[in-house]
C-alpha cells in the first residue's frame, strides 16, 4: 500500500497524545495527511507525537481540549480546519473507561461517561460534517465490548460504546448524499498504557481472544488508516472489529 495515498489531506484524532489516538495520528501522516490531534494531560507525550509525525515531512499539531467540555470538543474541529486550510477525516478516538459494579456507579460517573464517550463525538462528528468536502471520513473508536460484554462490571462503558453504532450508521445515510462516509472500529484488548498486556487482567483478556493474545495500538491504526483512505471510498456505516477474535 503506497504511504503517500493521502497527500493533500487534513486529519484530527481526538486522544492522540498516547495509544490507539498516537499510533493513529502517526499512521495517517505516514500516508501524507497533515494531522491535527487533541490531549488533555501529558505535554510532553503530546510534544513527542508533534515531532513524530514532523519526521515524516507532515504538519503537526497538538491542541489541548478537553472531550468533557462541550464548547471545547467543538473548538478543536474548528481549529484543527482553521490550522490546515480544510479538515477531511476526523477520528473520534477520545473516550474514558468506567468500569464498575452496577451499584458502585454514581450519576457523576454517568454523566462524565456519556459526555466524553458520547456527546462529544455527536458535537465533533456534527461540527467536522460542516467543515468536510466531498470524500470525508468519520471514523469513531468504539470497544470490542458492543459486541460481546465477557463479565460483569461493563454496564455503563458498554451502554455509552453502543451508542456509538447507532450514530454511525445514522451518520452514514445522513451524509452519504455528500459522499462523506462514517464508520465504526471495536478494538479488542490492545497494549497501552491504560491496559498493559502485561497487566494483572491480562491473562483473562488474551484468553477471551481466539489469537489469545492483546492487539497493538497499530493493529488497530493501519484498520483506521484504511477506512481514511480512497480504498475505502465505498465503505460506510459499517462495523468493523480489530479483536483478535474477542466477538468470534
């Protein structure tokens, strides 16, 4: 596959200063996208990223946005396209993982859930549609967990993730006419910071895969990189799993 198939193209990664969101963003630029990427702690992970994807001779930027704050997941769409001229895929990867007993969870938990892991990709997904030409891409990050929740404890996580199948698909008819497409990737247990594959859950996470073991936050980005590209041009509303078989 060339790596020069997005040349000319803008990106934004919400959560791109580490895991899936930084393997994304660096994957994007490594195919010639100019890619914009949002963080909210960690400065100097999200500089690294910056430098990263300027190797690459790409333009690279970092701006601090907070998912929970509406006016804020808004505002870097917008200064993602003012940046770049123009903003052609936005990856909706921002989320928080709340993972509890039914009875543990409080309604701050809830409301801290469903606005990071679901109002804001509505307000970022509505805002990118406004800016995106003909050819756009939306793809959003969901969890493996949509399609089978293997325990207890995922019941606020999992209803929050749902909700994402449904916006993609509406998002798909609503802006096929444009010819800009929405998708959606469920990654399984992968190795990052937030779950380690050398983790204390780690053995019953690989052994609920049927490869048995954790996926790279690059195994998940070359799948986002493609629906990103003109490969994927015909691809829309469109479940897609990156779980070693967690789902099988």
């Amino acid at each position: 596959m060339s790596t020069a198939t997005m040349n000319g193209r803008a990106a934004l990664v919400t959560g791109g200063s580490r895991g899936i969101g930084a393997a994304t963003a660096l994957r994007l630029a490594r195919r010639g996208a100019d890619v914009a990427f949002t963080y909210v702690q960690g400065e100097a992970a999200a500089e690294q990223v910056v430098r990263e994807i300027e190797a690459t001779g790409r333009r690279g930027v970092a701006l601090r946005a907070d998912a929970a704050d509406a006016a804020e997941a808004v505002g870097a769409v917008e200064r993602a396209a003012e940046l770049f001229g123009r903003l052609d895929v936005l990856v909706n990867n921002a989320g928080v993982g709340v993972i509890g007993p039914l009875e543990s969870l409080s309604l701050p938990d809830v409301d801290r859930v469903l606005a990071v892991n679901v109002r804001s990709v509505f307000l970022a997904s509505q805002a990118a549609a406004g800016r995106m030409r003909r050819g756009g891409r939306i793809i959003t990050i969901g969890t493996c967990m949509t399609q089978r929740v293997p325990g207890p404890g995922g019941t606020l996580y999992t209803m929050g993730k749902s909700a994402l199948i449904g916006l993609t698909k509406a998002l798909a008819r609503e802006l096929g006419e444009r010819g800009i497409t929405a998708n959606i990737v469920h990654p399984g247990p992968v190795d990052t910071d937030m779950n380690p594959a050398d983790g204390p859950y780690a053995d019953a996470q690989s052994a609920m895969t049927a490869l048995g073991r954790f996926g790279s936050a690059d195994e998940v980005a070359s799948m986002v990189a493609f629906l990103a590209g003109e490969e994927a041009a015909y691809v829309t509303g469109a479940e897609f799993s990156v779980d070693g078989g967690h789902a099988a």
